[in-house]
C-alpha cells in the first residue's frame, strides 16, 4: 500500500481516538500507532480488530529500559485484502504488568502467556497464567529475553506440575500421549479425555525443546543470523530466511536483483512442493494406504535430489544471503528443472488420481479433524489450516514479494489468486488434502514460469554499517503458512531484538477445537493432515 493509503489509516484513528495517540510513523507497508497510555491499548486494538477488520499477526515486546523507554509491546495486524500492517506501539515503562486485549481479540491469549514467560510481565485480565514456552520447572525469577539476562546463564530448577484441565464425568478416561513418541519425532505432549473412543477435550503441551533462537540472535551478526533462520524448522529453510534477510533488507533499502529475487521464488516453490509430497504420503501412511505413501515418498526423494543438484543440500540450506542469493540457476540448471519437473508432475498427477480414486483413503478424510471457521479467523490460524476453512489468505498474494511481485506475463501471484478464490472448503482433512494436490502443481507452473532469468547479479549492494535502532517487519508463506520475522537494529551492527513468529505457533492452538467431534484412531492422520512443526513452534 501506498503512503496516502496508509496516511487515510491515520486520519480515520486519530479522528477515532482524539489525544490518545501520541505519533504515527510510516515504514513502507507499515504504519506506526505510538499510544500514550497503555490502558488504552485494549479499545485501540478491538477497533483495529474489529472494525478496520484486521486480524493480528504477531506481538512483539522489547526490552528498551536501558534506553529510558522502559518494556515496549508492539500489536501487529495484518489488514484484511490489503498490502498494510498497522502497529499498535504500547509503551508500559517500568512496570510489571500490561493490560490483556484478549477480550478483544482472543488470539492474543498465546503471545501473552509467552510474554510473561520471556519478560516476566503479567497481562492483567487474562484468566489463563499456567506457564507457555518455560515449563513448570523453570525458576520463577529468571526472564531470559530480558537484557540483564546473559546468554549462557545457568538457570536453577524448581518442582511443580503443570495443571491440566481435568474433564470429569462418568466413563472419563485420560490418554496421555509422549512427550517421548515411538517415532523419531520432536518431543510434544497430548493429554487426551475420551469417552470411550470419542475425544472431549485435546490439550497440547509443547515447547519441550526451546533452542532460545531470539536470544542467540542478540548475540550474533546479521549476516550469520541468515543461518540461524534457516535452522529454526529445517523444512522451512527458504520461507524463514526469506523474511529474516527481507526485514533486514527493509532497514538497509537495499535493492534486490530482479535475477535473485526471481532465484528466491523458485528455491521457495520447491521447498512448499517436496513438502507438500511428503505430508500427502504421510496422510496416506495414517490412513492405511501404503501403497499410495510409497509413491509419494518417491517423489518426495526426486524433488529432494533436485534440490540437492541445484544448491547443494536437500533441504534448502544456503539459498538466501541477505542482499539476494547464493546459487544461479544458469542454462545447466535450467534444463535440468525443466525436465524432472516435467517427469515429476506427470507422475505426480497419476499417484493424485490414484489417491482420490480408492474410496476406502478419501472416506478416511472425510469430516475428519474439521475446523471451525470462527475459531480459526479467532485464534488468527493461517496457511492450509484456514484455506481449508475458507479463509482468504496468502501472503504471496496479499503481500507480494521477491519473484510474487515480478511483472511478466501471468505473474505468481495471479497463479496463486486463481487457486484461493476455488477453496472455500469445509475444514475438514479431505480439503487440506485437495489444497496440497493443487499447490503442489501450482508450484510447478510458478517455477517454471520464472525461468526466464534475464539480467544478472546476485546480490544487491550491502551497507557496511546499520544505524540503530531501526525496524521493519519481513514475512514470507511457507508450506505451513505465514512467517513473520521483526528485526531491530542495535549498536555496533548489532541485532537489538529479534522476533519470529512462524505458521506452526498459530496453528497449533487449532488442534483441540478440530478432533473434538473425532476420534481416537483419527488423531494420527489429523494431525499429519495439519502438518504441524515442533521445530518451527519450540523457538
């Protein structure tokens, strides 16, 4: 959006809440709210939820007390089919609490338990205080994304138990399910209560394996924190290093070669196609077809052996620099996409007509792990998980970036437009199962459409020197959903905060609402159908 689009936002929200908003600022697509008083912040952000119908997507706080600013929350919401995010900057001081806007806007509940965890700032009026991303072990006084907390600092230990909430009731059974799974899997915890084989009540214990990725940022120059993006979910490599160098790229206004971001689209497009494969084979697994799985696995190995032959690794490390990219895709390369892709989703389309030909697999998909539209647009769930729920949303199209924003001929983003605008869909694993078939082939028909790759230069010119204190937001859509990444400067070329909010942190608060009508034996193939990372949720 442009700056008078964003400058009419103003107007309309200092006209609404005359005095209480104390500047605005402008950043490209963002527009900046600074509030004076922070009890004002739950009304700002209901009308922004509300009645601008944005909906939030992420929650930033900052530890600026050294600076004289004291604890500093940033709300960011994404507005509903426009390129604009609107910052409600919520400035707290010195205190110890803030007021919670989860009456308001019900997603937030989740960023403000984490906040309190990492900060040790307490949302008055939220009715949920039981521990998020520090389990019931952690010590009481040690808030690790505070600047007087050092990175190495050996935290103590404290005893308690995590309060689950107890279903009771004649037949009421509990089924506790890991943290430690037969599989090889992350660690994770589900406390089923089940009436017989039917589930009442799901909840999801995580953050088993917090890698404190934000703090090590801090410690860490910009140009290896590259790396550190791409290892916050391995299968998520191009999406998260992709927002990370574009949010710092914001900062510098460095210009990106058309070439590069055009190499970026494509490393995105495979990584979303050799990730969808796998999670349609593994849906086949769950539901007992193992023929179906094999053959996906299949072609899960080509595309993953594709990737390897044009930068090196088969999951996508070291694609993105910030400034652009590392591997071309010269003449060589070229034609060796075009002719395994052509190969690939030949065979492809013959295991998806086999698929949606067996009865006994579609029947298995059918109503099962349905999602709610209203609890989805509530918790603010993104990615396949709302698609399937009829929910509009695409960050390529909504908020065009590297190769998604290139003119020539029918752009990404139109490819993309034509797939949404079909999947108003029942919720259910059966319609994240077609979304997947049809994303996978829009993926191939978006690679290939940008292989013309005129011009050259692979990276664009990097200043030597950031200033301080400087922000911007970058996001991308991996195979899961949006990612967001928010980086601030510090001195010295430093990283002064670092926030990422991936699509698995949102989604999966999603799982008890969509097995409550399911049961048991349904769980496994849910849950694959959702394709949900510990990785990318345990920062």
């Amino acid at each position: 959006m442009n700056r008078q689009g964003l400058e009419g936002y103003a107007g309309g929200m200092e006209a609404r809440f005359p005095g209480r908003i104390r500047r605005v600022g402008y950043n490209h697509n963002e527009i900046h709210f600074h509030l004076e008083d922070p009890r004002d912040a739950p009304g700002i952000c209901g009308h922004v939820h509300a009645s601008m119908k944005a909906r939030l997507a992420t929650v930033v706080c900052t530890d600026e007390r050294r600076h004289g600013n004291g604890f500093v929350i940033r709300y960011v919401f994404e507005k509903e089919g426009e390129d604009a995010f609107i910052f409600i900057i919520v400035p707290l001081g010195h205190g110890n609490s803030f007021p919670s806007i989860i009456l308001h806007v019900p997603g937030a509940s989740l960023y403000e338990r984490e906040i309190r965890d990492m900060f040790g700032l307490v949302p008055a009026g939220n009715p949920d205080t039981r521990p998020l991303v520090l389990h019931e072990h952690w010590p009481g006084d040690a808030y690790p994304l505070r600047k007087d907390f050092r990175l190495g600092t050996k935290a103590g230990r404290r005893e308690g138990v995590y309060p689950f909430l107890r279903v009771e009731g004649d037949g009421i059974c509990e089924i506790p399910v890991g943290p430690v799974h037969a599989g090889i899997i992350e660690p994770g915890h589900f406390r089923f209560s089940v009436l017989g084989e039917n589930i009442i009540n799901l909840e999801t214990r995580l953050f088993y394996a917090h890698k404190g990725i934000e703090k090590l940022a801090e410690s860490m120059a910009p140009e290896e924190i590259v790396r550190l993006a791409e290892r916050i979910s391995g299968d998520e490599s191009v999406a998260n290093s992709t927002a990370y160098c574009q949010a710092v790229e914001k900062i510098l206004e460095i210009r990106v070669p058309e070439r590069a971001k055009k190499i970026r689209t494509v490393f995105a497009e495979l990584e979303r196609a050799y990730n969808h494969v796998g999670t349609l084979g593994g849906m086949a697994t769950d539901a007992g077809f193992a023929f179906g799985a094999a053959r996906m696995g299949i072609l899960k190995e080509r595309l993953m052996s594709l990737n390897e032959a044009l930068c090196g690794s088969r999951i996508l490390f070291g694609v993105n620099r910030i400034g652009g990219v590392v591997p071309d895709i010269g003449q060589e390369n070229k034609e060796l996409i075009l002719g395994r892709i052509g190969v690939i989703l030949r065979d492809f389309d013959k295991v998806a007509g086999l698929l949606g030909s067996k009865s006994s697999f579609m029947d298995r998909l059918k109503d099962a792990g349905r999602i709610p539209k209203k609890a989805a647009r509530d918790l603010g769930i993104v990615g396949v998980a709302a698609r399937c729920a009829g929910i509009d949303l695409d960050t390529r199209r909504d908020h065009p970036y590297a190769g998604y924003n290139i003119r020539n001929g029918r752009t990404p983003q139109e490819v993309v437009r034509d797939q949404i605008e079909m999947e108003k869909r029942a919720g259910d694993a059966m319609a994240r199962y077609e979304i997947r078939i049809n994303e996978v082939r829009d993926s191939f028909g978006i690679i290939l459409g940008l292989l013309d790759l005129d011009g050259d230069g692979l990276c664009g010119e990097v200043p030597e020197r950031m200033e301080p204190y400087q922000s911007a937001l970058g996001y991308a859509e991996s195979h899961r959903g949006q990612t967001l990444h928010w980086v601030m400067t510090g001195e010295d070329n430093s990283i002064f905060r670092y926030k990422v909010r991936t699509a698995s942190f949102c989604n999966w608060q999603i799982m008890g609402h969509c097995v409550s009508s399911d049961i048991v034996p349904d769980f496994p193939l849910v849950n694959k159908s959702l394709d949900l990372s510990y990785s990318g949720n345990d920062l």
